[in-house]
C-alpha cells in the first residue's frame, strides 16, 4: 500500500468506528462528539481523495453547523442528556436491530460486489478542484442555489416566529 492508500484506510476506519459509537453511545452528548469525529474523518477521506473543496465543505457545512445545531437544540429544549430506563430497549429489540443493520450491510455489500466485481476506478482530481465545482455551481444552477438561500432563510424566520408563540 501507498502513503495515499493507507491515509485513506486510516480515516475510513476512523470515520466508521466513530460513527458505530455515535450510534451506539447511550449518552446523548457522547454521540454528538462521536458524530463531530465521524464527520471530521469523512472530511479527511474526502481529502485523501483529492477533493478539498468538498473537504472544506463538510467540515463547514456539517461539523461547523449541523453538530452544533444538535448540541445547540439538546442544551435549549432541557431535554434529559443522561441514559433513561423508561426509553430503553431490551436486549431482544437491540438483538432483533443489529441482526437487521447486518442484514442490510450484507444485501448492500453483495450487490456491490456482484455489480462491481473487481472492476478499478481511475479517480479524476480535476472534479474535485474549486474551478470546476465552482462553475458548475454557480454556472446553470445559480438560480437553483440562491433560491435554496432564500428559502432557508424564510424557514429561519418562520422558525423564530414560531418559537416565540402568540403570548409574546
């Protein structure tokens, strides 16, 4: 394996263990943090890759934002951060949910490999530069783009009217 290779191993690895432990975490803080790791390392294969505006991008658009969001939403609703007993699953229901995640990992995987087979592909690291991602942003789909703005922007608004109630 090449330098290149084994730093992508590394953070794929990385970004799929930390993922299992936000998943898997009973603390709910425990599995925002792990959630930051995860997306942190998915940042480090996209760089791994050649692509480092995408890179840039999900460690601004997910780590930046939505993580803090989560953290944000979980310390104003007062919601109890600590494990609950009375929202707990038995060890049947938790057994019944890993024996379907594999499921799935395993339909997943062996269509891959029969679709794919042993077939090798030639990433091209011109896709993953600024100019051309810019241009094909900000070249047919501007106005797409901008009216995605605006429209978080409304349900920005929309959501503090809404929070503030009709008392106020």
């Amino acid at each position: 394996m090449s330098g290149g290779e084994l730093v992508f191993a590394a953070f794929a690895l990385l970004s799929g263990v930390s993922a299992v432990l936000a998943v898997t975490s009973r603390h709910v803080v425990h599995a925002a943090l792990w959630l930051v790791v995860a997306l942190g390392a998915l940042a480090g294969v996209y760089l791994a890759l050649g692509a480092e505006v995408v890179a840039l991008v999900q460690l601004l658009v997910y780590v930046g934002a939505v993580v803090v969001l989560v953290l944000f939403a979980l310390m104003l609703t007062r919601a109890p951060i600590g494990v609950r007993a009375d929202l707990d699953a038995g060890p049947w229901r938790r057994l019944a949910a890993a024996v379907a995640g594999l499921a799935v990992a395993g339909l997943l995987g062996g269509t891959l490999v029969l679709a794919v087979g042993d077939s090798q592909v030639t990433p091209d690291l011109a896709r993953g530069q600024a100019r051309p991602l810019g241009q094909a942003i900000f070249g047919g789909w501007l106005l797409p783009f901008e009216l995605l703005s605006v429209l978080l922007l409304a349900a920005l608004v929309a959501a503090l009217a809404v929070s503030r109630g009709a008392d106020r």
